[in-house]
C-alpha cells in the first residue's frame, strides 16, 4: 500500500457559533424553558457547539409559525414564484458547498471525500429538481389541481444530515406545505446552517423552522395537532411509535426505517466490480446507511475467490481524520452507536461466525470500528437478521438462484437489494422476485432525486423523490 501524506481540508471555511437557538418565523429564538446540549466532533470527542433541547411549548411556537406562513403566504403563492426560493436556495448550497461538507464531516464523522462528492452534490440537486416542480404539479398525475397539505413535521436521523434534510424539504416546499423539521441530536449543526441560507435566500418567515432536541421534541412535534403530514427517517422501533400515535388523525404518514439488504453475488459476475460494489455497500458511511448491502449472499462455488479479493482490497482502506481527503472510513458517529455496533459484533462471534477485519490502527480518541468480515453466517444469527447500521459485513451463500432468492426475501426489512451477474435474464427474474422498495443491479448505493426511494414491511412505507414522492406532499 502507498503511503500517502496527510491531506487534510482546512476547517477555516466554517465559522461554528458556540451556542444556537431555534430557529423560528425566520427568527433565531431561545427558548424560556429548554436545557442546552453539545454537539461533538465523533473523531476526537471535542465538543463543537450547544443547541437547544425544545420543549412543547418551543415546537408549538414553531408549528403556529408555519400555520400562519402557509395561510398567509405559500400555499397561495404561485408555484412558478417557490420554483424562484427552492432554485436560489440550490444555487446558495452549491456556492457554500465546501464549508457545508466540512461543518457535516466535523458533526458527524463522515470522510470529507463523501459529504463533500455525494452528500452535497445531492443535496443542491434534490432542490434544483423539486424547483423544476413546483410551477407544474398539475402535469404530475395527481389531477388536475392538487393541493398542498399544510404543515409538513418532519423528524430525520444522523446519518445524512444534510442530505435527509433535503429529502424532506425540498418536495415540501415545492408542492406549497410549510415545515418544521427536527435535526437528530447528534448532527444539529447542518441543519442550523440550512436556517441561515433560508435567510440568505429571503424565504418568507415561517416556512422552514428548525428545532432542535431528542425524542421528546420529536415526538412533541409529530403528535402536534397543527400537523397536517410526519415524515420521518430512523429507527423501526421510533417509526412504529409514529405510526400509533398518528393513526386516527388526519395526519398523512411516511415512514423510511431500517433494512438488512442482500447484496447477490452470482458465479458470472465481474468480480473486481463486484468487490468495489461490496465495499460501497457496506463501508460507505461507515455502514450508517439504512439501504446498506449488510448481507453478502455470494454463490458457493465462488465464494473463496471473492472472499480473498474482498479481504484484499479491504486491507486497502483508510480509517481515520474525516477531514483528511485520503480517508475511507471515518468515525462511527456516536459513543451509543458504537456499543450497539460492539455488542452485535460479540453476538456474531459468540453464535459461531468467524470474524476477520484487516489490521488498522485505531486513532486513540473518537469512536472508531474497524472494517468487519464475517463469514459461516447462517439466517438465524442475530448478525443475519438485526441492522447492525455499522461497518460489518454478514457472508452467507446460496447454490442456485432460488435458494438466493428465499435468503433474500428472508428478513422483515425490504428496503434495497444489489445483484450482481453479467447476464440480464437473471437480474430481470432476480429483481422481480427481490421483496425491496430499490433493487440495484450491478451497482449498489446509486442515488438520484429523480427516483423514488423507500421500502416496505418493516422498512416503512411511502416513497421519496421522483414524481412519487410528491404525493406524500400532495391532498391527493
Ligand atoms: P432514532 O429512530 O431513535 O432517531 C431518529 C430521529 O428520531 C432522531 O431525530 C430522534 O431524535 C428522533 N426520535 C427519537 N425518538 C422519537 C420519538 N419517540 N418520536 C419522534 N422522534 C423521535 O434512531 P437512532 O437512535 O438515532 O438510531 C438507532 C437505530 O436506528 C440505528 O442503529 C439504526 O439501526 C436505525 N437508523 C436508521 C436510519 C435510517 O436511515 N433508516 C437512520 C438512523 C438510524
Ligand atoms: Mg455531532
């Protein structure tokens, strides 16, 4: 392996606050009631900045402010007049791009290389193609003058800050709701600075308040009576909560949870790209990824000329600094995410899987996991079937295309799935028989605001992006 200097991006492009309030009808507010909390850096434990735990009475004021923005202003400004703000706000994102990825891989322990090639690129573009919406939901197919819902409760996790964030808001926004959006606690600070560029841009006071906080102020917001639609991203355990307190309301739901994707390897298939379609699966953001390919279904006669070529370039990786431009891997993004990442690890080992990372030296501060292989899994290992949303691979194989099949569909999530073969027969009657919202075929984690995203059982349901997510967005 080459050496390579340190390349690290300079963190002079961001200028972090020690202390943020909320942000409300285009305000920065404190609030009277709510307890303060630090944000950290995950890869070295430094404490960033404080926020702001809201309270009721915090997302009230929030809600009624969005109410009032919606009334009065965006639900009967024309849709070609929030193409304007949704199109500016893009622009701004593109401009400040460099000092967004930076402030997301300080928050949250992502490798510069992805916040700043992946997480950001996708964030202008969800909000340049949902501008390109805005002025012709009518030509959508949700008839002839749909309308917007009102507001818009909309809760994300921590592993795409920024990203899910645009997720939310940008369909929101272009179909005439107003929102409130909770940032998770471990990541505020991007959301924060997207209060900022609503500024910048000069959208009108209340349509994007951002409150920061835990669950309760999560779960304060999407129980408010104001709320005319919840969105949320993260755990299956919290969307189920969701789901029974919204039913019986009027409120519209949708629900992007865990997976356990199979990622399908068949004898014919490319191997190197197979390997590099593995390692984007798994490794990319440090496995935090809800679609991870977390189970490698390889077929049996070529699962030791894979299994070496995995373990090679895996050797390859570089773990440590998100800000250094040579880094892989980068911290797992907090202490609690760590353990539970550990505590699935050990099970693996104690239910009889064989564990392998390759050697890699562990920075002495932060929260770090070494890329993990483990292989002789079998389907009833908690391993095989829990969402471990860390850097761990689960090897299983299968000898004919069915069998690959039953273990994929063999799982209660059905977010995403890869296969991976040279002959397009098969990834047309593998992927019709993949029980998963997204099947990628010789590729895995592709992203594209044009495309719907989501899953079904216990993934949640509802899609995102694409002409199909407008309609969690639409009276329809
Ligand atoms: P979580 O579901 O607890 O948190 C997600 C968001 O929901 C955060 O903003 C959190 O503050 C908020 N929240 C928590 N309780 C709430 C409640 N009762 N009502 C409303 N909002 C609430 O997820 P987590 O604890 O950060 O992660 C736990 C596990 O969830 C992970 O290990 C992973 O398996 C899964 N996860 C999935 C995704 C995904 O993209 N699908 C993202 C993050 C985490
Ligand atoms: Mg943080």
């Amino acid at each position: 392996m080459f050496e390579y200097a340190p390349a690290p991006e300079s963190r002079d492009v961001v200028d972090i606050r020690p202390s943020y309030g909320l942000f409300v009808n285009g305000e920065w507010v404190d609030s009277p009631g709510g307890e303060r909390e630090k944000t950290v850096n995950p890869a070295s434990e430094e404490v960033l900045a404080e926020f702001t735990m809201a309270t009721d009475a915090d997302v009230d004021r929030a809600v009624t402010a969005a109410r009032a923005a919606y009334d009065t202003v965006w639900s009967r400004m024309p849709g070609r007049e929030r193409a304007k703000y949704l199109f500016r706000i893009a622009r701004i994102i593109q401009e400040r791009a460099r000092e967004l990825a930076v402030l997301e891989s300080l928050d949250n322990g992502k490798p510069i290389r992805e916040s700043r090639d992946v997480d950001l690129p996708l964030v202008a573009a969800h909000f340049f193609y949902h501008a390109g919406w805005a002025d012709k939901l009518e030509y959508a197919g949700f008839g002839p003058a749909p309308r917007p819902l009102g507001v818009a409760a909309q809760v994300i996790p921590w592993n795409f800050p920024l990203l899910m964030l645009a997720w939310k808001i940008a369909p929101a926004l272009a179909c005439g709701n107003t929102v409130v959006l909770k940032p998770a606690e471990t990541t505020p600070l991007t959301a924060l600075a997207f209060a900022e560029i609503c500024r910048q841009a000069d959208l009108p006071p209340g349509v994007v308040n951002i409150v920061t906080g835990a669950g309760a102020t999560g779960r304060a917001l999407v129980e408010h009576p104001g709320v005319r639609k919840v969105a949320f991203t993260g755990s299956t355990e919290v969307g189920r909560q969701i789901a029974r307190s919204v039913a019986g309301t009027r409120k519209k739901l949708t629900l992007e949870l865990g997976g356990k994707a199979a990622n399908i390897v068949y004898e014919d298939a490319a191997l190197d790209q197979a390997v590099e379609g593995i390692v984007n699966g798994i490794f990319f953001n440090q496995g935090h990824v809800c679609c991870a390919g977390s189970r490698l279904l390889v077929q049996e006669s070529i699962e030791g000329e894979l299994l070496d070529a995995l373990k090679r370039r895996l050797a390859t990786l570089r773990l440590g600094d998100p800000l250094d431009k040579n880094t892989d891997i980068g911290a797992i993004n907090s202490a609690a995410q760590l353990a539970k990442i550990r505590e699935l690890s050990e099970a693996g080992e104690q239910e009889g899987a064989e564990r392998w990372s390759p050697s890699c030296p562990i920075p002495d501060k932060g929260y770090w996991f070494p890329p993990t292989l483990f292989t002789g899994v079998a389907q009833s290992h908690r391993i095989a079937r829990e969402e471990i949303f860390g850097p761990v691979l689960s090897v299983l194989t299968f000898r004919t295309p069915a069998e690959a099949v039953e273990k994929a569909n063999n799982t209660p999530f059905g977010l995403s799935a890869g296969v991976w073969t040279e002959k397009g027969s098969r990834i047309l009657w593998t992927a019709d028989r993949l029980r998963a919202g997204v099947v990628w075929a010789n590729t895995f984690n592709r992203f594209d605001p044009t495309s719907p995203f989501g899953g079904y059982r216990e993934s949640g349901y509802g899609r995102e992006g694409g002409r199909h997510g407008l309609e969690a967005y639409l009276d329809v």
